[in-house]
C-alpha cells in the first residue's frame, strides 16, 4: 500500500478559513497523529479525509487513487468517533458486525469476523450485552472493533479518548496502540493531548491556526522543536528572555538578567546582539544545595518558590533574577531546600534551545499548551 497524501487542501466556513494549505503524507501502516489545541482544524481535516467535508482546494489521495469527490461509504475508512456512537438497541457483537451488514457480507463471516475484533480489543465476553451495560472505556473499545471490522484502509480516530477518566485514558491508550499494531491499519489520530501524542504516535503533525507548523517523530519534535511555540505546546518548558552574546560555531552565549547561558546550538541565523528566548525542560535542570559547585556552565544562584509532590517526582519552582525556572527529578536527587530558602540551579548546555524572538513573546509560548487544553 502506498501513502495517503494530502496536498495543498484548504477548507473554508464562510469567511473563516478552518484548513490552510496542508500538505502531508502518512505512511502505510504508520499511527499518524494530528494534535493541535481546540479550534486549530485538526477535526476538520480528518472529516476531509473520510469525505464528510469537501475541501475548497487541493486534493486527497489514498496511495495513487485521488479521492477528494469520493462519496464517504465509497472510502473504506474506519471511523471512531469521541462520542462513541454505538446503536443502544444493538448488542455489542451487532454493533461491531453492522458495517459489514452495510457490505453485504454474509451473516455467518460477519459474525465470525466481529467475534474476531471483540477478541483483540479484549471484549469478548461482552458480545451478547448492549452498550447502556457497558462502562466508556468498554463502549471505546467496541467501537473500535466496529471501524476495525471491516477491514478499512484508513482509521480514523476523532478525539477518542476524551470522555474517559484520567486512569482509563492510560490503559485505552495502550489497547488502542496493540489493536493498531496486531491490525497494521494506517491509522490518522486527532488530539490536543500531548501526552497521548508523544506516547502512541510513530510521527505527528502539529496543527496551529489551520497550519502544519512541525511534523516528525515525538522525540524529535520534543528534544529539537522547531519554534518556541511548539516548544511550549509540546510539554512543560521554561522560557527566559535573553541576548546573543557571542556565537562559537553551533554554540552560542546569551545574556540574561541572572548570568550567561551556553548554549550547544543554536539557529544559524541568529547573531550577536540578537533577542532569543532560551528554553529549558524541567528534567534538564538540577537543584542543587547553595553554594555547590556545579558540574560546569550553566549554574546560577536561585530562590525556591514551591514543592510539589507528584508520586514519583516533585516539582520544584525556582526564582532566578525575575524569571521563573521548573526543575523536575525524582526526590532523592534534588536538594533538601524548601520555599523560600536559596538554591542552585544547574542545567547543561546540550539541554538548551534557543529561539528567536520572532517566534513569538515568551508570553505566547507560556500559554502555548493551556491553548490545548
């Protein structure tokens, strides 16, 4: 099988633009995710896909066929929808077997090919139950063995997780991805969650303001993101304000209220004299005891602000100059300091990014990750 492309679509609702020239390519077999915060047009670019929305330009490919007029029924793809979507007078084995009644499959393969599905996403047992008997993690998973059934080319799965508790969201995410694998469906997931993203995807696209503004692996993307906003949408970071010192190769030295921050790399485009915002993730920095020593470049004084338990972690606030810095460690490996006692702090110059300005304000990036949530 080969890709589904998408190129150049654009999607309008009247004089608001949804989806803006998206270009991109998922691979046969590949978990693909789109995530964006809420209203970015990652929804509406999966309903292009099924066919529900007609694009206003560009065109969608499934391997070499273009099926942007194809009619949704005539696509293949399996759906899973947030809601769930199940017949309430169905029981879950006819539920999982409807599409292939829609395919005039027999009735014998159809039930032996839903038995099948129910079996790999573990609800086996439940084939006779209808779904008010079901809790949402048991109706997730009947009605992705409903899009599984029909042997789709393409699954579809539209914020699915979403309705789901906290604890649930953790195990449906793992099913998922075992279903997904077992099946080696190409599968296109739309979330504002990052942590589903960075944990299930193989690659992801970041949607902001119906725009692809970084595409690849979750690592990557994580360790070397592109802008200071994708920066700050994909997990915690800290942003402090500063100015290019001097430039030594890749590396760079940016002044900042509280010292001099090395950096290992830095953009190319970025000289001396430039304003940069300098990010750092909070498994990167140390707390240190005042007055340590520290392992090298990179350590400055601080003032604890706050510290938070969180199980296997705590979470330490720190004041440096009139800048705010998050570390995070496992208990035994930070210094015993508390609100309000001094500090050190330590993170190392491989573990900095550097982003100009131009990006956006560190304001901007801040509310990056609230905006999806």
């Amino acid at each position: 099988m080969e890709p589904l492309r998408l190129e150049n679509v654009t999607k309008r609702f009247g004089r608001t633009t949804a989806v803006e020239g998206i270009s991109l390519a998922v691979q046969p077999g590949e978990l693909f995710f789109l995530l964006g915060p809420s209203g970015c047009g990652k929804t509406t670019l999966l309903r292009v896909i099924a066919g529900f929305y007609q694009p206003d330009a560009g065109r969608v490919f499934f391997g070499r066929r273009d099926v942007t007029d194809l009619a949704p029924h005539r696509r293949n793809c399996g759906m899973v929808f947030q809601n769930y979507a199940l017949w309430p007078h169905m029981t879950v084995l006819e539920n999982v077997a409807f599409g292939l009644a829609v395919h005039k499959v027999g009735r014998r393969e159809r039930r032996r090919r839903a038995a099948e599905l129910l079996d790999v996403v573990q609800m086996k047992g439940y084939a006779s139950r209808k779904p008010t008997q079901l809790s949402g993690g048991q109706q997730q998973r009947v009605a992705l063995a409903r899009a599984l059934a029909i042997n789709p080319d393409y699954l579809l799965l539209d914020e699915p997780l979403s309705n789901l508790d906290a604890k649930l969201r953790l195990r449906m995410r793992s099913e998922i991805t075992a279903a997904q694998r077992a099946t080696r469906v190409t599968s296109i997931y739309v979330t504002h969650d990052q942590d589903e993203a960075l944990t299930m995807a193989d690659r992801l696209a970041v949607v902001r303001d119906g725009r692809v503004v970084a595409i690849g692996g979750p690592r990557a993307l994580y360790d070397d993101p592109p802008t200071a906003w994708v920066a700050g949408f994909l997990g915690a970071t800290s942003f402090l304000p500063g100015r290019v010192q001097a430039r030594d190769g890749a590396a760079a030295l940016v002044g900042a209220a509280f010292g001099l921050i090395r950096a290992a790399r830095a953009p190319e485009g970025l000289v001396a004299g430039a304003d940069v915002l300098v990010s750092v993730r909070p498994e990167a920095a140390r707390l240190l005891a005042p007055g340590a020593a520290g392992p090298g470049a990179n350590t400055f004084d601080a003032t604890v602000r706050s510290r938070t338990f969180r199980g296997d972690t705590e979470e330490v606030h720190v004041r440096l100059g009139p800048y705010d810095l998050a570390v995070s460690a496992r208990p035994a490996d930070l210094a015993p300091v508390g609100p309000g006692d001094a500090a050190r702090v330590h993170f190392p110059p491989e573990a900095v990014r550097v982003f100009p300005t131009t990006d956006g304000t560190a304001k901007d990036a801040k509310s990056a990750k609230n905006d999806g949530e």
